[in-house]
C-alpha cells in the first residue's frame, strides 16, 4: 500500500494487524470511515466524498486479509461495519480476553535458551496487547512482572533486580545484556559473586572489572562503547582485530569455526545456509538425521569471544527443491554436526569442496555440481546471504544409536523383534546395516523356550487356499480392550499367511470360518479344499460338519492330545504368542492391549520371511513385492492431527496417542488416543520411536505382571471334559466390551475403535437432559452394535451416509415446520452456542431399524441465572404410577400409551438466545448468518422446563385439574366418567371409563401436539398388559440388558435369589472389590425391586448395608440375584384384588439385626 507495511490478517495477528492497519488508514486519511457510519444531512459534494473514502477504506482492508478470511468478508462493502465484524470475529469477549492477557504477563517466564532482547520484546509485546484491550499495565509493573520471570543462569540477577525498585525496561535488558555476554565468553573465569558487578553505579568505588561486550575490553560498559559509532576509525578497528585475533589464538584449533551467530533471527526451517566460513556442515534439528551419534565438542563463532556444543555426528538426507530440470533429487549429506543451539542449518563450501563437489557462482544464485558435473541445487541470493532449500525425507524424530548398531535395532523393533537370520533377508526390502553381534534384552527375556520340535514345514498344497490349517487359543485373561477372551488363527500352508480373529466365546468359530471363506474365496477367485484342525468341540460339532460336508471341503482332525499333528497352526500361534509377548513387555503397555499386540504381530509376520519359503507370504498373496517404509514401532509415541472441524480456534491442532497397528480398508494407523482413552485410526501422523507411550498413562502404565500368565499354554486345551470348561466360563463372567473379529492383514480387530472425528463437543453428551425410558436396552445395544456416528464427520464418512442424510433432512424439516429460529446477522459481543447432531438407532413396533438424526444445542456453557433462570420440570413418581395401575385394574378402566413427537419445539423460550448453524448445513443459513432461537431445542438447561409449563398450561385449558399430591398428574371427572392423565416428559399415559370422554381428551390434545399412539404398552421402561382379570408389569428387557453388561447372558439360573445361612457360606474375608461396580450394581437392582420385582427386595436392601465396603462374597450373592432373574426374566408383577404380604427375618445371627418387609396390592 504505496510503501506502508501492513502484515497479513491471519487470525493469529489480529492486535499487530489491528494497531498498523490503524496507522496505516490515519496516514490515508480514511480512519474517519472505519470509526462511524455515513452522517446524515451531507451535502451532494461531502456524500460523494464520503463514499470515495468508504471504497478506498475497504479496499485497503480486504487486500491486508488472508485468501479464506477475504471470502469471509467478501459480501461486506461498509468499511465500519467491516471494521467491527473483524473486531467482533477475532476479539470475542472483551472481558476475557484482559484476563487472558493479565493473566500471561503474571505467568510470564524465560525460555532456557531465549536471548535477552527475545524475552523482552516478547514481554514490551504483551505489555502492548494489554494496552489495547483497556488494560493499563504502568511500567513498574512490568518491569516487576519481567524480572520476577527470570531464571535458570539470570538467577542472580533476578535476586539482585528485586532489590532495585528504580530501574527501567531499558536499564533491565542493558543489564541483561551485560549477564548474557559474560556467559559467552570461553575466557572469563567468573567468580561465583561476578554477576552482580553489572549494578554497580559508575560512582561507585567498588565497581569493580566491568567487560564490555562489544569491543570485549574492561574499562566500560557497552552502552558507552565508542566501538558502536558507525564512523570508528581505521586506527581502532585494526585495534580490535588484533585484540580479537590474540585471543583466538588461545583457542584448540581442531575445533570448528563458522561465521554465523547463533543469536541470528530464525530462518525457515528447511533453509540452509552455503557459508564459506564454515569448517564442517551443520544442522539445528534432528529430524534431518538418518542416523546420529553421540559426540560432544566445542564449535566457536570466528570474529566472536563463544562457542557452542555440538551433540552428536551423523548422516543427513533431505529432498532438494529446485535442480535444473524442476525434479527434486534426493542427497546424503555426511559428517553432518547436530548443534541445537543453531539458528540456521548451515551447508560448508571447505567440505564439498574437499568431496569433490565444484561451486559456480551465477548472476542471483550459486550452482552446485557433483563429480560429474551434474547438477544437485541452487543456492539463491536473499537478505545478503546464499539459501538453499531442502525438505526432510524423514518425518520422524531421529534418535541417539550405538554406533555398532546403527539403525538395526530399530528395525528389529519394528518388526516384532525378528531373528536375526531373517533379518538378514529383510535387506531386500527394507535399508539396514549387517551386524554381527546384536544382542536383545527383549528377546532373551521373551523368546526363551525348553525344547524345539522336529521341523514339520512341508508344503502340503500347490495353490493358495488349497489347504487352511486353523487352531484356537484361549482363554486369556485379562479379556482384551474390547471384551475379547479368545484368538483363532487361520494359516494358508501354500502362502505361509495368517489371519487372526478375536473371539469372546468359542461358539463364534462357525461364523468367523464362514465369514473367512466367503470372503477369500471371493477376493482371490480360488476355493477352499482342506480344512486341518484339532479336536476342540468348536471345531469337532454336527453344525460345522455339516457346513463343510454340504461345500465338498475335507475335515481333517489331528490325533487326539498330539499337537504337534497340526504343526503349522501351533507354530503359528507360537510366533504369534512370542511376538505379543515382546511388543507388550518392551513398551510396558497394560495387558488389555494384547488383541492389538496380537494383530501387529500378525501384520508383521506376514511381510517377514518365513521358513521353506522363497518370497514373504504377503508377495505370494498379492503376487508383487510390497513396500514396508509405512512399519514403526509398537507402542511408541504418535503425535497425530485433530482436525479444524473438532477443535476450537485456539485449541493446538495436535495430540499426544500410542502406535498400536495399522488400520483396516484404508491407509492410516491405529492410535491408542490418551486423552480420550479410545482407539481411533488417523494418516497424519509424527512418530517419536525412542519414546514409550505408556510413560504418559499415569496409573494405567503396566504394574508388575506375570507376562507368561496373560498367554495360557498353546497345547490342545479343548479336548478336557466339556462340563469344566463350561463350569470356568460361568465361574469368571465378568462385565465384556464390544469387539468385532477381523482378519489380518487387510482388517484389524475393532477394539473400540472410533475416528477422530467422533470428538467435536463431547461435552454435549454430558448436558443433564431427561430423556424418556421408553428408549429400552435392546435398542442401545443396537446402537453400539451398528456402530452409530458420534459426529457429523463420522455420519458423512460412513457407510449409511445416505440415510443418516435423511434423517438429519427429516429433523430440520420438523424445526422448520415448528418455526424454530428465525435467521439473523451475527450480533456482536454476543455468547453464541454451538449445536451438534446426535445419532441413534431405534427399532419401530414391525421390528424395523430407523434411523434417527437430532439437533441440540451445547447448552452447558450457559450459566444460571445469567443465561436462564430455572430448570426444573417435574416428572410422575413411580408411587403415583403404581397407584394408578392398581385403580386401572380394581375399576377396569382402559389404558393407553402415547408420546409427543419432538416436544420441546412446541414450547417457547423466553431467553435470547443465538445459536450456530446446523453443522454440515451452513451454507443453508449463509455467511455471517445465525439462529435466533424462538423455540426450545433439546439441549438448553431450561428446555425441560418450557415443555413442561407447556403442557401443563394446555391440559388445564382441556379441562384437566392438576393433583396437588403430584405435579404429573391430571383428572377430569363428570359424575360416574373419570380420566386420569400422567406423563413422564414427553411420555402420556391415559387412564379412563368412559370412551366418548377418552376420545374428547386425546383429539384435544392432537389439535395442538403431534401425538403418537404407541401400539405396545410401555412406560417408564416396563412392559403393561391388561388382562380380563387385572393387569401385569415386567421389565423382561430391562433384565436382559443387565444380563448382557455382567455378562451373564449364557449363565446357569438359580431357583432363588439369596439362599438360607449365607453368612455362614461365605465367612468375612478381607478382599474388596471395585466399590463403583458394586454400588452399580446395587443400585440397578433396587431400581428394578421397587417396580416390578419385589420378589428380590429383601436380598437387595441387604446387600445394599455393605456398600461403603463392599466385598468380594457380596458381590458374588449380587451375581446370583442376576443368575435368579436369569430364569425368571418373564415373571410378571400382576394387579388384581386386594391382597397383602409380609415376610420378617428375626435376629440375623451374623449382627442380631432383623428386617421385614411387605406388599399390600389395592
């Protein structure tokens, strides 16, 4: 702009941005423009001028913004309303953002290599930032609040600072300055009190030998230098070079020299600089390492009293940008100088030279030519200085190796810790050094065994397919991430694959098989002729010998208790179980990982040689040799990308996970996420595979544990009575996760497994809203069985895009329907709230699955009585239900069931409140458009209470009276017709005697709400039937979910739920269990006695007394209450005349207590 210097509006530089655009409009004369609108009442001449000044304004602004933020803003073509759209977008609430800076300059600290002119640039710049927010910061206290951030070798100084009160900002960094160059000099032998010479006054007697860090003389200090004239004489400058050159001499001269200071302001990091000055090549960063060695020495800066540290000595290879025919070309640069202490990388003409590499100078750059006169690069001319661009080929962090080893033990890391002989044949593929002599802690430990069996790798097939050897491994214990306790392996004996399932019972192997071969056979167009197993009773059953029989496939079963008869399935589960075993005991991870470290295991093992074979199984699989630079470290650090859609602007678009394998159907890895403790698969991905994951897992990180336990032995383990095995089973039932079972290597076991797009706004799921119980447990099994999107990203990269599309269709259509929002421009200085979508799958009374897409709002960073008032809406008490069943039933009066479709749109809200538009659906409201909401939206805290004063207010217009004993309950009565109405959110339960009164009510009640009449009587999450004689409760389903989650769905049942002398059974003992799971469980059981089973009130409330300290008897006498309701799941509670019951347990012999109990039925 005609010479005025105004930086780019990015997002991030907002302030800067702001002040010179300020500065740069007030010399334009167009700031007038930008702070008012257009006055009224201008004359012709003044408007027209006016406008001129308007266009200009936004022109000017507009060509300062980045590409997005111009499109952004595109529309906008008033320069004050522009001007405070920008304000509003980057500043957001005025208030916190002083915080955020008051707050910054309080915890303001020097880095331990910041430079002393860095740290108190960085602090006038906060200081600046404050100012501009309305925050006065007077310079005392900055001055405070930057000395009281020194550290580390400013101690001292800082110490001696708090006691001079007078100083200024400028006294502060000259003093600094003076401490940071005595720290440089290699000559000085500092006393341990030196430090405080810097604050002696010049008339001070004791001042003591002051240096100078200009001239490096010790008669003044720099600020009276007369070096720092610009007009020095000849006289004197040949003084200082002799003075410099004297003391040079005094240095080793076997270390190396370089011209550039490492203080100079940092350059792009794939910048090096061609310094003729330099004595040997150097580099700033690790990752332009290939390989690096330990080797510490001095490097010192010529025409400079200081040096630097050198750490280490290695190979560089990088990526060129620029060559004469536009292709990059990849180099190795050697006896390259790792020095962190680098501003720049610097490239050393002394040492190609010394390689042989010729150096021509053009007219704007420098050529580069190798021996044979080819050429590399270019080095171009900018800022006085010869750059050179190269790119990284490793994205990696690089690090410190024994030099004997070089990169072969990372290698052998990588590849499950592989034997030595075959990674020896791994050279064919992948770049690693010969060792003679590398020895493996990790192996030694993991890999030690008795005996070898005799060989038995004879091919027994001549085609892939032909011949598929199975075995099954179990059961492990702990159960893995996703509830698995079982591993079945599958082998190609002509290829040498594996593929790997996870099981959680063994009746799943029928399925897995079928799955295997329909698959294969499809994928690779061959059948499957010979299946060879062992005599466990999952494969040895009438189901799969009739599968296999009917599709012409020969069984062939091993030799009872002869393991070795099915050779190539134990030795595969052998290298499997040694290979998991390595991965988890080198990276310390918790014993649940064991189905991934399974599952690398497996993919490794399938690009790894093996024994008789010429190529590697997965060469022979897919017919050419596949690329392995994509294998890393199990169990390392992985720093993967969280996208923009799942992040604030502000929020660091990183985050810390764990390598566990590789993802199925695309490319990408599976990462174990910290934070949020779930798997998720991501592509952009940094690996650190000299750090452990499991450091950063606090507790979680592996406790002392038997590693041989987690792996039971491999021998045939299912040819042992069949009662014993059941018994087991039954015995250590405990609570399983879900985990689908997949093949290797094209497919990974799904433990947990989510996308990073699933964590946009979690906090939305935490948001206290009552939900109504009809959602039973088989549909939230459904939910998590089919996999249900958490976020909009998810949905759209999902397979059932298409529906969840039109559920989210149907959804606005409804909020359109019901009026509400109304779109308005963005406010500003305004809260805002974001919305999200929530997916759910829901079974309709044909059994058919719908899909089911809602908006909420996020309502929970919205503050009571600030944002809202009150939220509290009532709900029918399971007392006054109860009640009504029981007069339903004495004076057979009918009852029906309906809910409110979408209730809480029906309500208004009384709140401004604005909200974000729909995510995936902007472009419906448009740029700089928001919602202003005119209705309640699920979400909001107060949206309960809308909907409730709703329908209150609408059925006492109906004519219903409100029960004063309970808010949720209405009835309307005309002499010997009655009608009693109670409702649970947006649930209705109508009880009446009289079918023209019934039919008045509900068409009421239709003229206002949609309503939906449920064809199957549930509410409140139990099932009612009316009978001729009276009417029954259960909660058959309800059971069944619990029976699930403790996973006691295929257990024994018992006759009863509690058994007589327990106490005397089970003796106090000493060893608790999770007092969470147990209270859970307690509380689950009594929500279940006091609705429809009573039956199993005595045992509840007596196993409830040891919930502050539960143990583990007790917690076995709560699994047979479970094991109870297991056979009586279908038992009814049935209302019909009046009858009572009552039960007394007399002076308990453990305590002397008693406890009674009754049940009067009206």
């Amino acid at each position: 702009m005609d010479r005025i210097s105004v930086p780019e509006l990015t997002g991030t530089n907002y302030f800067i941005w702001s002040l010179k655009m300020q500065a740069a409009l007030s010399l334009k004369r167009l700031d007038s423009v930008t702070t008012q609108m257009k006055p009224e009442g201008l004359s012709e001449k003044d408007a027209l001028e006016w406008e001129q000044k308007n266009y200009d304004a936004v022109a000017y602004i507009k060509l300062s913004l980045s590409d997005e933020l111009a499109l952004q803003f595109a529309a906008e073509n008033n320069a004050n309303i522009l001007w405070d759209k920008i304000k509003s977008t980057f500043t957001g609430q005025t208030e916190d953002r002083k915080i955020d800076a008051g707050n910054e300059l309080k915890n303001l600290q020097i880095n331990s290599n910041e430079l002393a002119n860095d740290y108190i640039a960085r602090a006038r710049g906060i200081a600046t930032k404050c100012h501009s927010l309305g925050l006065d910061v007077s310079p005392r206290e900055l001055v405070y609040y930057t000395v009281r951030g020194l550290k580390g070798k400013f101690a001292k100084v800082r110490d001696i600072l708090k006691t001079q009160r007078d100083k200024s900002i400028d006294e502060v960094l000259e003093i600094l300055r003076e401490e940071e160059t005595s720290f440089n000099s290699p000559s000085s032998t500092r006393a341990e009190g030196r430090s405080a010479d810097v604050f002696y006054s010049r008339k001070s007697k004791n001042s003591g030998m002051r240096l100078c860090y200009v001239c490096r003389r010790s008669n003044h200090v720099a600020k009276d230098c007369f070096y720092r004239n610009q007009k020095e004489s000849t006289t004197s400058s040949q003084r200082r070079k002799v003075h410099r050159n004297n003391n040079s001499k005094e240095r080793n001269t076997a270390n190396p020299v370089f011209t550039a200071a490492p203080n100079e302001e940092s350059l792009c990091e794939n910048i090096w600089i061609l310094d003729s000055g330099a004595s040997c090549h150097m580099a700033k960063d690790r990752v332009w390492f290939e390989k690096i060695f330990p080797e510490r020495k001095d490097i010192y800066l010529a025409g400079k009293d200081s040096k630097i540290i050198c750490e280490g000595l290695g190979t560089v290879k990088a990526k060129t940008v620029s060559t004469k025919y536009g292709n990059p070309l990849n180099v190795t640069i050697e006896n390259v100088s790792y020095v962190p202490q680098l501003r720049c990388n610097l490239l050393s003409v002394i040492c190609l030279m010394d390689k042989g590499y010729k150096i021509k100078s053009d007219i704007n750059c420098v050529l580069i030519y190798d021996k044979s006169n080819k050429l590399i690069t270019k080095a171009f001319k900018n800022n006085g200085r010869l750059e050179l661009y190269f790119e990284p080929l490793y994205n990696s962090e690089c690090y410190f190796s024994n030099p004997s080893n070089s990169n072969y033990d990372i290698w052998h890391s990588r590849l499950c810790h592989l034997n030595d002989k075959y990674m020896l044949k791994m050279k064919d593929y992948i770049d690693i050094d010969d060792v003679n002599d590398f020895k493996c802690e990790t192996c030694d430990i993991s890999k030690i065994t008795r005996k070898t069996h005799p060989n038995i790798d004879v091919n027994q097939s001549s085609e892939i397919l032909e011949l598929i050897h199975a075995d099954l491994c179990g059961p492990i214990q702990p159960e893995s991430y996703g509830g698995a306790k079982y591993f079945m392996v599958l082998v190609d004996d002509f290829s040498g694959m594996y593929f790997t399932y996870f099981l959680k019972n063994k009746n799943e192997v029928f399925d897995i098989f079928s799955q295997f071969k329909t698959k294969y056979e499809n994928l690779i167009d061959k059948r499957i002729k010979k299946l060879r197993t062992d005599n466990g009773l999952e494969f040895v059953n009438e189901q799969l010998d009739t599968y296999l029989a009917n599709l012409g496939i020969f069984h062939e079963k091993t030799i009872p208790y002869n393991s070795e008869s099915n050779g190539k399935a134990e030795r595969a589960n052998r290298i499997l179980l040694e290979r998991a075993r390595s991965l988890l005991y080198e990276s310390e991870l918790p014993l649940k990982f064991w189905a991934e470290a399974i599952n690398f295991s497996t993919q490794v093992s399938n690009v790894t040689p093996r024994k008789g074979k010429e190529k590697i199984p997965l060469e022979t699989w897919i017919g050419k040799k596949p690329k392995l630079n994509y294998l890393k470290k199990f169990g390392c650090v992985a720093y993967f990308h969280v996208p923009k859609v799942m992040r604030n602007k502000f929020d660091v678009p990183g985050r810390r996970g764990i390598m566990l394998g590789y993802a199925r159907d695309r490319r990408g890895y599976r990462i174990y996420d910290i934070k949020n403790r779930k798997i998720i698969e991501e592509r952009s991905i940094k690996f650190n595979e000299s750090l452990k994951g499991s450091t950063y897992l606090g507790k979680t990180k592996v406790e002392t544990w038997n590693i041989d336990s987690l792996f039971e032995s491999t021998q045939d383990i299912n040819e042992f009575d069949h009662k014993t095995k059941v018994n087991h089973l039954e015995i250590s039932a405990e609570p399983a996760a879900n985990e689908n079972n997949y093949s290797i290597p094209f497919e990974t076991p799904d433990d947990a497994t989510n996308t990073v797009g699933g964590e946009i706004e979690t906090l939305v799921d935490q948001i206290p809203v009552r939900r109504s119980e009809r959602l039973k447990a088989k549909q939230m099994l459904t939910n998590l069985a089919c996999n249900v999107p958490n976020s909009y990203l998810e949905a759209k990269n999902s397979a059932d895009w298409q529906n969840w599309e039109f559920a989210m269709k149907n959804e606005l259509d409804s909020l359109n329907k019901h009026k509400v929002w109304k779109i308005v421009d963005r406010p500003a200085k305004t809260k805002l709230v974001k919305s999200k979508w929530v997916y759910s799958l829901k079974q309709s009374d044909n059994g058919e699955t719908k899909y089911k897409a809602r908006l909420v709002a996020a309502g929970f960073n919205q503050i009571k009585n600030k944002d809202y008032l009150e939220s509290y809406s009532p709900v029918v008490n399971i007392e006054s239900f109860r009640l009504l069943i029981a007069l339903a039933s004495k004076l057979n009066l009918m009852v029906r069931f309906f809910d409110v479709k979408t209730a809480y749109l029906y309500s208004d809200i009384e709140e401004t409140v604005y909200m974000l538009p729909p995510p995936g659906f902007e472009r419906l409201v448009g740029d700089g458009k928001v919602c202003k909401l005119k209705r309640s939206i699920y979400g909001l805290p107060q949206s309960d209470r809308n909907w409730y004063m709703k329908i209150k207010s609408e059925l006492e217009k109906f004519g219903l009276t409100q029960l004063a004993t309970d808010n949720c309950v209405f009835i309307k009565s005309n002499g010997q017709n009655m009608l009693l109405l109670c409702m649970h959110v947006d649930d209705l339960a109508i009880f009446c005697n009289n079918d023209e009164m019934y039919q008045d009510i509900v068409n009421s009640i239709k003229s206002v709400f949609e309503v939906h009449e449920n064809k199957t009587s549930k509410f409140l999450g139990m099932e009612i039937v009316k009978h001729k004689n009276g009417i029954s409760l259960s909660q058959s389903e309800y059971i069944e979910s619990l029976l699930v989650k403790y996973n006691l769905n295929e257990c024994k049942s018992v006759k009863t739920p509690i058994v007589k002398g327990e106490n005397k059974s089970f003796p106090p003992t000493n060893e608790l269990i999770d007092i969470i799971m147990y209270q859970e469980l307690i509380g689950e059981l009594l929500y279940l006695a006091n609705r429809t089973r009573p039956d199993i009130s005595f045992v509840t409330c007596y196993l409830s007394e040891f919930n502050h300290k539960p143990e583990k008897r007790h917690y076995i006498l709560a699994k047979r209450v479970l094991r109870y309701l297991m056979g009586t799941k279908d038992k009814k509670l049935f209302y019909d005349n009046n009858f009572g019951f009552v039960n007394a347990s007399w002076g308990n012999a453990e305590n002397g207590t008693s406890f009674s109990g009754g049940v009067i039925l009206l």
